[in-house]
C-alpha cells in the first residue's frame, strides 16, 4: 500500500489571546497557506477578521466545517459520543 505523505506544520493556540504572537510567528516562517479553526463566537469572529486582514487570500476560515458547534473540538467530541453501527451477525 501506498501513503502520500504530506508535510504540514500546524499551530495550535489555547487562548486567541496568543493570536498576536501566532501571526508574528506565521509570518516569520513565509507560510503560503493559513487555515483558520477559530471558535464559533465573537472572539472567534474577531481573531477571524484579523487573520483575514494579515493573511488575505492565504487565510482559509474553516468554521463553517464545524458550523453549529462551539469549536473543531465540540463537534469531534460529540461525534465521539455517537454509538456506532452495528455490523449484522
């Protein structure tokens, strides 16, 4: 079996306190691609727009794929509690 693998960095922050320092840091590093899995609220909404306004076209916001969840983490987490299929005996 064949895997591709593809290298990518990721930053993950745990407060958009830190959202400041992560742009100084992305920048430094000459990213051509900035994916954004900001929360779903108003801080969320804010931090987008100031990716968006560093970033332009190399910022994608992600939310909308989470769209009715808090954060990426609720809908992981609620998909987890889902039971699974049964497979037919």
């Amino acid at each position: 079996m064949n895997v591709l693998t593809v290298p990518v960095d990721c930053l993950i922050l745990n407060s958009v306190s830190y959202a400041e320092k992560a742009i100084r840091f992305i920048r430094s590093k000459f990213c051509t691609s900035v994916k954004g899995f900001l929360d779903n609220d108003r801080a969320g909404d804010d931090n987008t727009q100031k990716f968006q306004t560093e970033f332009g076209s190399t910022f994608s916001d992600k939310r909308s794929e989470y769209q009715g969840f808090i954060d990426l983490n609720d809908l992981l987490t609620q998909k987890a509690k889902q039971p699974k299929p049964q497979l037919p005996k």
